[in-house]
C-alpha cells in the first residue's frame, strides 16, 4: 500500500518570499511518479508539478520545483516569490505503476501568502 | 473550455434520496477516474474507468454507489439512499493513456441533510 505524509497543517508565508511544503511517501514498489496539486476555495484541484521516481533531475516548472531526495523519501514543493494568488491548499500525491494510474494524496498544507 | 466538467457544482438532498452526477472529461482522455473528499482530507479513489470499461473500484464504493461510462465519453456516478455521510466533494479527473498526471473537474460539493 502507498502512503503519502504531509505534516504541515497551515503554513503563512509572505509575499515574494520562498516556502517550503513538505512531503514524505512511503512505497515498496520501483517506479512511481510524484505530483503537487494546488486545490483554491473554488474545489478544482490545480496539477503544479511531477516527478518520476527515475529521473535523475528535480522537477520545475516556472516558481514551482520539487525537491526530490529518493533515499529519504521525500518529495517537497518549493514555491519561490510566493504571490497573493498561491493562497490555497496544496496536495501532495503518488501515482505506483500499474496500479490504474490512481492518485493517493496526503491531508494537504493550507498556505497563506500574506503581505 | 476543454477542460473537464461536472454537473451540478452544488446539490442539497434529503436522506434517503437517490442523487447522480455527470463528468464530462477532456474528449481525447480515456482514462476516467471518481474521487471523494471530505472535509480536512485529500481526495479519495473510488472508482477508475478505461474507455467504457470499469476495470477497478474501491472498498470505499458501497453497493448504494454505482458509476457508469457507457459510451467512453462521460460519465455518471449515482447514490443510492444518500447518508449524511455521504455528504463530500465528489471529483472527476481523466487522463490520456500515457500522461503523466491527472487533470480535475471543479468537483460536486454533495451535502445530505
């Protein structure tokens, strides 16, 4: 079974400053994949970023880069120059090949970007 | 907008009423997957579906819920005798074969009263 464990509740972080989410996973199998996923007030939940368990490289995509450090298991969001706008939830999840492609998230880190 | 939908955004029902959802995926996505979430969690699988084929279902999907897929194309998830703890943010997500992620509805926020 997988298990994804994100202990921060609630983090404030203010604007233009760099946070840190962090993430830790547990699996027995080989190849997975990593993903963030941002979920506003509106419910959607928004793809950020992805790591596969073979790449050698960490994950970015624009102010979003994911910490990746396989020994340790963990897999944590970095959001640089946070904005007003990045205030929401953020979920880590795992996808295990093979197993329909099916998410399993963590309980989520509520950020508050203040000024 | 291409994106995936689901109807109704909202819905308010007795206990004891039959309620269904529609998810309209991305239309090149065969990959089709049901979430719930409740207050203070992350999302829960319930049920994944593979063109019109259910091919894989949660404990979490009792036998007062049912999901079907009959043309590949959207998709509808119905319960039965709705609960109180029924009440919960029902998801949609679809993928295309070989993507790497998931992409989400804005998600039915269900409360049984």
């Amino acid at each position: 079974a997988q298990k994804i464990t994100q202990t921060q509740p609630g983090m404030f972080v203010q604007e233009k400053e760099a946070v840190t989410l962090d993430c830790t996973y547990d699996t027995s199998d080989q190849s997975y994949g990593l993903f963030w996923y941002k979920q506003p007030s509106s419910g959607e939940m928004i793809f950020l970023i992805y790591q596969g368990s073979y790449d050698e490289q960490n994950a970015t995509e624009g102010r979003y880069s994911l910490n990746f450090q396989k020994a340790r298991k963990s897999a944590n969001l970095v959001i640089s120059a946070s904005q007003l706008g990045d205030s929401a939830m953020y979920f880590c999840a795992m996808r295990v090949t093979g197993t329909a492609s099916k998410l399993t998230f963590g309980t989520g880190t509520r950020l508050q970007v203040t000024l | 907008d291409t994106g995936v939908s689901q109807n109704p955004r909202h819905k308010i029902t007795k206990r004891g009423q039959n309620v269904t959802f529609r998810c309209d995926p991305i239309s090149e996505h065969n990959r089709l997957y049901w979430y719930r979430q409740t207050l203070g969690q992350g999302p829960e699988f319930l049920t994944y579906f593979q063109n019109e084929a259910q091919l894989e279902k949660s404990r979490l999907l009792s036998d007062r819920f049912s999901a079907e897929r009959p043309k590949g194309s959207f998709s509808t998830l119905e319960i039965q005798r709705t609960e109180q703890g029924d009440s919960a943010m029902y998801l949609c997500a679809s993928s295309p074969d070989l993507g790497r992620g998931a992409f989400f509805g804005q998600g039915t926020r269900l409360t049984v009263v």
